[in-house]
C-alpha cells in the first residue's frame, strides 16, 4: 500500500467527523474495571496510574460526552434560538473549544425543559467532533441558517457566527462556527468553519 | 443577531458528498472491531494519538502503527 493513498484516506476521513458507536465508552470502562488489558497494552503497575486519564478520555468516546481538556477549554452553553428551523426560539448551541480557538465539540439541542441551557432532559439534534462535516443524508430541502454574532467560542467579543444546515422543523445536518473581523462583510462565506 | 437563510449547495454537489461519506463508513463496519473502535477514536471523537493512546493502553507509536495498518485494509476494502 502506497503511503500517498494511506494520507489521502485519513485527510477523507478527517472530514467526516463521525461519531464512535454509543457503546464504546461503557465497553472499555468495563474492560479497565475488569482489569482486562487490552493487546498489547503496557504492563499491570502502570494500569492504576492509567485509570484517571483513561476515564476522562472515555467521556470522549462515548456519544453524547465531551472531552475534557485540563487547561485552555471553555464551555459555552447559549440559549435559545430558532437553530433547526422549526419557527421557534428554542435551540440551543452546546460548544467545547479551547478559547478563541479550535472547536472539539459542537452539540445542537432543543431546550426541551425551557431551563434556557442544556439539560438530560433535552433533546440533541445533532453532536459532532472537531471538524464540520455533513452528519446525515438528506434527500431535500436543506436550508442554511446562520446566526450572528455571539461568543459561542469563549473568545470574549461576540464576533462568532454559527452557521447550520438542515430540514425543517426538526433536521441538523451539520454545525459549525466561524470568526468575523470588524468590517468584514456578513454571513459566513469566505471564513474557515470550525 | 440576524438570521440569514438561502439555499444550500447544488444537489449534485450534496449527493456526491454523501455518496462518498457512505462509501466510507460502509467500508469503515467491514473491518474488524478492534479497527473499528480504533478508527471511531481517531477520528470520531477528535482525539489525538496520545488520547487514544491512553484509552487503548499501548503506546502512542502502536497507535500509529494500528492505525496505519486499519487505514490500510480500509483502502483494499474500498479499491475496486
């Protein structure tokens, strides 16, 4: 196999920004609470060390988690929007990022408790990775909608926009956010999704 | 705030995207399920090396191997 292809296949998948299977994050936690050690993996005194890192890490894996990063990350939580097109401000955007800077998680719900942030109760309309990329096939009416500006990336100023495509009511395809400059002109075109 | 809505991209442009997107997960759920937890980490969960590495419990160096090696079947799956 040619390096090249192996590069091109993992730049594809990079776009994709799919989501592990649910179970993953349960699975390996109890493999460590069994003290089963993966193939290959290093030997027992290191496991109790491992432990901690690896039950932060584990909220990663699991649908619906987010990662934790020790410094630098911010959470921000806003409330409530007209986000899948439904006719109702009641969306929310759930961002982990490191401020001002990269995106790690992006989560889109409907507030469905009205407690004006996210909640068990609510409902996710769509969850993704680092990278935007489409999350589910759509047959039509996909629209864009966007909402500008708010400091969804912790950043301080609200200079973040967030674009969204979808079906009305109820369908998120994709999310991301994107940074203007004072003067720039509106909308999203032209700045990096993150 | 101002909400702006227009037209997404072309269709073609929508339908070739999602043709590729499921081109390859398919071939993603054909490999095995140790490269499938290795691929979902890699990329699904925007985890770098040194994550998954301290999930998996092997080295960062064995990441890139596995993963290089996963990434490899992945492509004979997807060659014609």
């Amino acid at each position: 196999m040619r390096e090249p292809e192996l590069r091109e296949l993992d730049r594809r998948l990079r776009g994709i920004a799919f989501a592990p299977r649910a179970s993953l994050g349960p699975e390996i936690l109890g493999r460590v609470r069994r003290g089963e050690p993966p193939a290959g993996a290093g030997p027992p005194r290191r496991r109790r060390q491992a432990l901690a890192t690896v039950t932060a890490a584990l909220l990663a894996a699991t649908a619906g988690a987010i990662l934790l990063r020790a410094t630098g990350s911010v959470t921000v939580d806003r409330c409530c929007y007209d986000l899948d097109g439904g006719g109702d401000a009641d969306d929310g955007v759930l961002v982990l990022a490191e401020r001002d800077a990269r995106v790690h998680h992006l989560r889109i719900y409907e507030d469905i408790d009205r407690s004006r942030s996210f909640t068990e109760s609510d409902l996710v309309r769509l969850d993704r990775g680092a990278s935007p990329a489409m999350h589910h096939a759509a047959t039509g009416g996909l629209v864009t909608i966007e909402h500008c500006c708010v400091d969804f990336d912790g950043g301080g100023p609200a200079d973040d926009g967030l674009v969204i495509i979808g079906v009305p009511p109820d369908h998120v395809v994709m999310a991301a956010i994107y940074e203007r400059r004072p003067g720039d002109a509106a909308g999203s075109a032209g700045f990096p999704l993150r | 705030m101002h909400d702006l809505i227009y037209e997404a991209p072309s269709p073609e442009e929508r339908l070739l995207r999602e043709e590729e997107v499921g081109r390859l997960l398919d071939a993603v759920a054909t490999l095995g399920e140790a490269d499938r937890d290795l691929i979902g980490l890699r990329y699904g969960s925007g985890l770098d090396t040194a994550e998954v590495a301290q999930i998996l419990r092997i080295s960062e160096g064995g990441v890139r191997t596995r993963l290089w090696r996963a990434l490899g079947k992945l492509r004979e799956v997807l060659t014609p």
